[in-house]
C-alpha cells in the first residue's frame, strides 16, 4: 500500500503563550487523531523558588473539510511560518517527556532528555515532510530513488537541528531544563545501518538531495543489530550485537499501513494463456520505516524507507507450542525476521548466502513494489508504463540491489500485463548502476542454483536477459572469426559456465563434419603441425590455457555475474573516481565500454560539509566564515579557496593553529576515554581510520611505526629527539568477522601499542592507539584533531575514498598513493601539500609478474622489521602466517599481492619527508590550510549535481 504522510493541516490556536507552534506540529504527528487539533496552553507556578511551565492539554475537533493541493505548499501548518523559540522548544520537549514517554516519570535525566530532545525535532521534520511529499505529488515530477544496502548515518540529533538553523534555540531550551546540548547529543547511538564507505557516501547523498532541493528518497533495510559492535580485548577483536534500537529510534516513523509481500522459493507455472506465474514458496511481509531527512537552510525534507520483515501471526504453530515443539512453532517468524538481523551475514555456508540473497532481494522486490505503487497512484487510469523512466529514476548503490533488474520486468510482465518488450525497454531506461570496485573477488556473483532455488522465476528472466546480450555481441563481431566471439561471449555473458542458449547456436556456422567445440579443436591441431616436440608440447599447453568452447566445465560451479547484469540492465554505469572510472572503462569492463561507451560515466564522489565540516569542527567553521566573510560555504564550497590567500597570513596561521590545538585536546580526552592511553597533544596526530582489509594497507603502516620504534630504540635520547617528531598513531576500523587476515592485522596494531605505550624510555615520543568501535561519531572527534592521514592502498585497487575528502575539508594534510580520489584531491590542493609515496596503478601488474617470476628482492629495512616482529619483541602471538603473507613468489595468502614490500621503501622514506614539514610549523599550516581551500570540489552536493543532470535528469524543486 502506498504512504500518505502525516496531516499537518490544523490551524493553530492564537490565544496560547507559546503554544502556536507546538500546536501546529502536534497536531500534524500522529500522537492525535487525523481530524483533531491538540493545543497546549502554557501556564506558570512556583516550585521552590524556581518557575516551572505546566502544560494543559485540550483535544478540539476539527472540521472534516479536506484540504485542496493547491494549498499544501503555502498553509500555515509548515514548519517556515513558526521559527519557534527556545520557551516554545522548551515546552514542546516537556510534553514529548510526559505523554511519548520512553521511560519512567521519576526523572529527566539524560536518556530521557534525548528522546523527548529527539522527538521534538521529528515533529518537526514530519511537517516539512509532509509539505515535500505532497508537493512533489501535486507536481508529479521525475523522482530518484537510490537504493543501497548500506546508510552510515551517524546521530541525527546535531544535523537535524543544525539544518534547521534551530541549535541556539535547542541550546537555550536544554539549557533551561538544566541540561547541556552537546551532552544529551552523546546520548544517541550510531544507526547501525552501514559500515564503510559505500553506507557513509549514501548518506552524504541524501543530506545533499535534500540540500538541493531534489525529489528523491532512499530505500534500504532495517538492521535491527547492525554490522557488530567491535571490542578490543587480549586476543584482538571480538564482535557482539549492536544495540542500538534497544531503547527504541526517535527518528523512525513505522508505517504499518506500508507493507508487500515478498516471495521466495516456489515454482513457475504457465496459465492456460501463456502467461507465467510464480507460486507457492514462503511468503514474508516488508514494513516501511520512514526517516525524515532534512536540507540545510530549506523546508526540504526528504525521506529515507527502510524495511523490516515479518510474518502474519497466524504463521505463529500455537499447535506446535502448546506440544512443546517450541523451535517449530515460531521457525516462519525467526525466518522472517532474521532477513533483517544484521548486515552483511557471514557467507561462508550456504546458509549464510541464502540469506544475504534474501536480503538483497527483499530490498530491491520491497522497494520496487512501492515505487510502482506511487507511480500508478501519480499516473491515475489508464497508467502509460511508456512513462515510467520519465517519472522515476533508480540507482543501485553497487551491485546489491542487482536483483531490481529482473524484479522490474517480473513485475511489469507477470503483474502489469506488459510484453517481454515493453518491459525490458522499460527497465533499461529507469535504471542505473554505481561501480564501488575493481577488486575481482569483490563484484559479486552468486550461485545460479541458490538464485534458481530462492527465485526460480527471476532465472528465468536472467536468461532471457543473458541471451539478448550474446544476440547483441554476435551482432557486434559477427561470426566469421569464432575464436574473437567465442572470447568475447565468454567474458562479457551474464551466465558465467552455462550452456549457450539454442538462439544462439543456431546463428553460429558449423563445419560439415564436427561441432562449433570441435572446430576450435582442430584449428589448434593445425597450428601445431610442423614443429618438433618440445614447440608442439609449447604450443599445446598456450592453446589450452587460451583455448574457449561453448561446454560448461562440470567442475566448475554455475554463476550469475551480476556487475554483468547491471550493465546490461541499465543505461547508465559510473566509477567514483576520475582514476578508478578509467580503470573500469579500460580493464574492469572494457569490452562493454567498447560495445557501449555512452553508457558510462565518472561521478567523483564527494562529502557533505555540512556533518563533516559545519557541524562536527564549528571552531574551524566560524573562523573560515569570519575569513570569507559568509556562511554560504556550506552550500557553496567553491568559496572554500578564497582561503588561498590568507595561507601565509601570520594571524590567520596562528588562529588555525588554535582551532587545530583545541581540536586534539578534545582528541587526547576522548583516546583517554575509550582506550585508558594517554597522549600529549603537543605530538603529530596521525590517523588511519578505515576499514580494515589488506589492499587498504594498514599493515604497512604499523610496520611503519615499528621501524620507527625500532630506530628509536637503537638511539640516545638526544639522538631520537633530533630525528623523530613525536607521533601519535591512531588506527580504527572495523575487520569483517569472517577474515581471518584482517583480524590478524588489529590484533598485530594493539599488540604494537601495548608494548611502545608502556616504552617509558620512549615517552610521549611515539604512541600507537587503536579506537575501538570505529564510526561516524568517532569520527567526528578524530578527523577535525588530525594533522596527517593516511590513505596507503595498493595503487589501483581503491575505487575512490570518501575519509580522505573528510580530512581534506578540515586541513589534514595526506600521505598516499595514486590512487582512488586521491589523485584528484592532490591536483587540487597542490603536489607540494600532499605526500606522495609508491608505485603508479600502472606498474601494478608488472611488478606482481616479476614477483612471481622471482625477481622481487626485498629491501633490507623490510627485512630486519620482519625479523623484528618474530623476534617475539610485541607478545607470544605467532605472526608467521601475517608475516608469511608478504613472503614467496606465489600461492594463496603469499607473494605480497598488495606490495606492502614494494612500497616500503619509499612509504619510510616519505614519513621522514612529514617530520621535515611538521617540524616547521609555518609551512605545516599553510599546507593545511590550502587543502581545506582545496576541498571545495569534494562537496556531494557536486556529484549529486552531475548524478542529477547527467543519469536521472531530474530538476530541483523548491518549495514556495
């Protein structure tokens, strides 16, 4: 069923102090009936001494009159006709205290202060939303949909009354109810919706389609514990459930009335008219969740629709229970309701798949179905499908949400009555895919059994989709030279070890005597003749490593590619980064460039600068507006390099060195907080904080660090302190459960620290800290208190990076390679404020060939930290299998595939280079400064720009 929003129609009481903007929004939330009007009068009493505001509460019927359309954009119920002020906050956050109460009535401590904070501020958004939402219906514009598996929120709270320009207000309310902001702002768990980059992009996108003023919502899933929660402890990281909607989400508006079936397993069947149909299999409901997202400084609100899943309860065995067969009597429930656990189940068994199958599916299946219902509702009778792609546009966020492409045209086919034609046409106009990845092992392919035992129906139009692309690469290379197709359909074909479709064979010229298979048998038996043995058993070993026929290998499984499947599914496929969306042009997907290359463009991503600048370092904010002389930077981060020319002013130097100061001391209380480590401000805050996986190298950099220890230790105090900067080394990030490799890594970076942290003849000299739990509000502490970050992945390997704009923004100053935005984000700083180090992403394969040809040879440095480590110096764990890993010529888990060997000369070499910068302090800063002034291109509101003008073609739209 489709969403209608809140009513926030009712006309506000003029007579009550105060209470003509509570009233407004009350009586638009769902606390009260649609049809009633709740109005708070404020009265005053004495209480020791102390004046308190008590609240009457009155229902008053409201008339029945519907509201027309035409005046939803200008009535008095938005948000834009009542800025409330701190005595009207104040008694609005006292009411949600008292009558949406999460806790008990005794006490308004901190918790409780939050919700009823929380809640306040959603009232509010639900006005704006509403308005957005039935503008928008009214214009029935073009809409984005950006569908992800993945929203790295962080709070809410601070953004949402920042966008609303509402913070001295909040601070003042607070303030009188005998709180702090910042401290009922701590209150407030992370939404456990994401994890790295791709989940923290998707937010940024949606702060910034609100921003603009664009129609758009987000769709993803519910995670009711998250990804984990990390803990350190002895042996490393340890993962427990996140807790974060223990004590309910403000934010969420559950819609209840919002619901769709979503199937798995059955069988198709064909009616008596042809027409197929997919049934029986388990049946699960998807239940919207709303979250308001709001624009800053705009009445735009858009939203963000999460699914829960969950059966009907008569699917609840009360047979089964009552005879004691518990397990069995709620097995449909947990079933449902584990679709939507946690993010990113492990995959290591095949129950693990199906579930994450499952999970994508019901976003994409659930969300679909919820598009196509609020087109139809927009469209009336009789509905135009021909107008679908010009009234929605669908992005999918990677290739997780690859299974929309099949589910559209099962919907359109099997429901809508649309020909296989119609609907495909339909399909590849609406939508588009984001390619997050050049990793191999990271673009997805999923089983063609567990896709044909979960989704039978969408094999089939998997096929059908396969088989149009083979008939389109045949009609592109035609089949004179068969061994040039034959490679190209290998390649390029959505079914990956899957028999040719009979359309197909039937279009390819057969030899009188033998099979297309046998054709490519005998030509290699022809070129072989007339050469001794030795070049025959050559040749014959060449042609069977190049050797392509049209029979599946049995020993090999059966897959579904589905980056193949979004490409040839959409008309649009984007890379992140000016490097990476070459990479993919070039090598990832060159033949489908060739074959469509005005399917494929580069969106650079970018960060809002709202959370990660405005909002998360308001020190360094007022001072840039104080320079440029307005806030409109925020919106406008072009205006960011007119910070140019202060870079060498004296006074403005020495007040970004404050800025920066107060920032650390806020870090060094926080490290002090979680991890128990003191460190001294005064020292270099150095800062890796990613996701923990081999190609983003952070092995590289604590071996790093432990060269730099071990140099310490081979020197006098004086000696040391003439060569080394003090350094504090952060690390933070999360390793997937189920990698071993990367768990091994933070547990070698915490056993590091414990030893250099307890040094005493090292001191404050070098530390080496491991934050705990890394996420959004984390960093929001760390990165605005950084000096130098580093961004170390294997050249080419990094689709774009999202943390190196963030550091940028707030003048730290960055060692990396070429790779991901980093290249990008050093042209516009300038090379000479951006430390350089290691191999080109074009040197790559050629240094991993001479690796496996023997050729490598370590540097000595390298070698004598290796020894270091299993000299047993960090603790009794054994390291072989870490150190191994950067060890041999080839193998699984050998070789130093990511050339942590390579770079190490030039990554130790470059880190002297930073303590030569650091150490003069003018030239730090101004190299600070100039890459916040630089940082301006890596706003998200120019990428959603471009996203908006060149793949959805869809128009801002301000509300009056």
């Amino acid at each position: 069923m489709a969403a209608f929003p809140f009513s926030a129609t009712s006309k506000p009481s003029k007579s009550a102090t105060h209470s003509t903007f509570i009233s407004s929004f009350i009586a638009g939330s769902n606390h009260i009936g649609r049809h009633s009007r709740l109005f708070l009068i404020s009265t005053s009493g004495s209480v020791s001494g102390r004046a308190r505001r008590k609240l009457c509460v009155k229902n008053v019927a409201a008339t029945d009159q519907k509201q027309e359309p035409k005046d939803v954009a200008t009535r008095e119920g938005t948000l834009g006709a009542f800025p409330p002020d701190s005595a009207s906050i104040s008694s609005i956050i006292k009411y949600h205290a008292e009558f949406t109460p999460c806790f008990s009535m005794e006490s308004f401590g901190l918790p409780k202060a939050f919700y009823a904070t929380a809640e306040s501020v959603r009232d509010m958004l639900i006005i704006n939303w509403n308005t957005t939402y039935e503008y928008c219906e009214k214009l029935n514009v073009k809409q984005a949909y950006y569908l992800s598996m993945e929203y790295l929120q962080g709070r809410a709270l601070l953004n949402a009354i920042g966008n609303l320009e509402l913070s001295g207000s909040y601070a003042e309310a607070l303030e009188k109810l005998g709180h702090n902001l910042e401290d009922v702002a701590r209150q407030e768990p992370d939404a456990a919706l994401g994890n790295g980059g791709l989940g923290r992009l998707a937010s940024c996108f949606l702060d910034s389609l609100a921003t603009q003023n664009y129609p758009a919502w987000g769709y993803g899933l519910r995670y009711k514990y998250g990804l984990f929660k990390q803990h350190i402890t002895k042996d490393g990281q340890e993962e427990v459930a996140e807790n974060w909607l223990e004590m309910g989400n403000p934010w969420e508006i559950p819609r209840n009335d919002v619901t769709y079936p979503v199937k798995f397993y059955g069988e198709v069947i064909s009616g008596p008219d042809g027409k197929k149909q997919w049934v029986g299999g388990d049946n699960v409901t998807a239940v919207a969740y709303d979250v308001p997202i709001p624009g800053y400084k705009t009445k735009t609100t858009i939203n963000l629709r999460l699914w829960s899943t969950k059966v009907a309860p008569a699917e609840f065995d009360l047979h089964a229970f009552n005879t004691g067969d518990h397990a069995k009597a709620y097995a449909a429930i947990k079933n449902a309701e584990k679709i939507c656990y946690i993010l990113y189940p492990g995959d290591e068994t095949m129950e693990g798949k199906s579930l994450r199958l499952k999970q994508q599916y019901t976003l994409c299946s659930a969300s679909l179905q919820d598009i196509i219902t609020r087109f139809e509702r927009r469209s009336g009778d009789p509905v135009n499908w021909e107008k679908f792609p010009e009234k929605v546009a669908v992005q999918m966020n990677d290739t997780h949400p690859t299974l929309c492409i099949p589910e559209l045209i099962r919907i359109l086919v099997d429901v809508k009555g649309l020909s296989w034609k119609e609907a495909w046409n339909v399909t590849r106009r609406t939508v588009a895919y984001t390619n997050h990845t050049v990793l191999p092992e990271a673009l997805e392919k999923w089983s063609l059994n567990l896709i044909q035992e979960l989704l039978p129906r969408h094999v089939e139009i998997i096929k059908m989709i396969d088989e149009e692309l083979i008939h389109t690469i045949v009609a592109e290379y035609g089949t004179e030279d068969l061994d040039l197709l034959l490679q190209k359909v290998k390649e390029m074909r959505i079914l990956d070890n899957i028999e040719l479709p009979d359309s197909v064979l039937e279009m390819l010229p057969k030899s009188e005597e033998s099979s297309v298979v046998d054709h490519i048998e005998s030509v290699s038996d022809n070129e072989t003749k007339g050469t001794d043995e030795g070049d025959q058993s050559q040749v014959l070993d060449t042609e069977k490593k190049n050797e392509v026929t049209f029979e599946p290998d049995p020993e090999l499984p059966k897959m579904v590619r589905m980056a193949n499947l979004c490409i040839a599914g959409g008309h649009a496929v984007n890379g992140v980064a000016e490097i990476h969306s070459e990479i993919v042009k070039n090598e990832v997907f060159n033949d489908f460039y060739k074959l469509w290359p005005e399917k494929f463009q580069n969106k650079t991503n970018g960060v809002t600068p709202r959370r990660w600048i405005r909002f998360c370092n308001p020190d360094l904010s007022r001072l840039i507006t104080k320079c440029i002389g307005t806030e409109e930077w925020v919106k406008n981060t072009e205006m960011l390099v007119n910070l140019q020319k202060f870079a060498d002013n004296e006074d403005f130097q020495s007040e970004w060195r404050e800025v920066k100061m107060r920032n650390k001391i806020k870090v060094a209380s926080f490290l002090k907080e979680k991890t128990g480590y003191l460190v001294n401000p005064n020292a270099m805050f150095d800062v890796q904080v990613k996701r923990i996986h081999e190609y983003k190298r952070q092995l590289m950099n604590i071996m790093g660090i432990i060269y730099r220890y071990k140099k310490m230790k081979e020197m006098s105090p004086k000696e040391r302190e003439a060569r080394f900067v003090p350094r504090v080394c952060i690390f933070g990030g999360k390793a997937f459960a189920t990698y071993v490799q990367a768990k091994r890594i933070v547990k070698f970076i915490t056993d590091v620290g414990a030893i250099v942290n307890r040094d005493q003849e090292i001191g404050d000299l070098l530390k080496v800290v491991f934050v705990p739990d890394y996420n959004v509000s984390v960093a929001e502490v760390l990165i605005p208190g950084s000096e130098l970050s580093q961004h170390i992945s294997t050249a080419g390997m990094e689709a774009s990076g999202t943390s190196n704009m963030k550091f940028a923004m707030n003048g730290c100053i960055q060692i990396g390679t070429l790779d991901g935005a980093n290249v990008e984000i050093r042209e516009e700083v300038g090379e000479e404020n951006f430390f350089l180090f290691g191999a080109r992403a074009e040197e790559i394969s050629g240094l991993r060939k001479q690796r496996s040809e023997g050729k490598f040879v370590a540097d000595p440095r390298f070698e004598e930290v290796k020894a270091y480590v299993r000299g047993g110096v960090f603790g009794p764990y054994n390291y072989d299998e870490l150190m191994g890993s950067l060890e041999g010529n080839e193998g699984y888990g050998r070789a130093d595939y990511f050339l942590v060997g390579y770079d190490f000369p030039s990554y130790i070499e470059c880190q002297d280079e930073v303590d030569e910068a650091y150490r003069d302090q003018k030239r730090w800063t101004k190299m600070s400064i100039l890459n916040t002034a630089g940082s301006y291109k890596f706003s998200s509101d120019r990428t959603i720009h471009e996203y908006a003008r060149d793949i959805w073609r869809i128009e801002p739209i301000v509300l009056p």
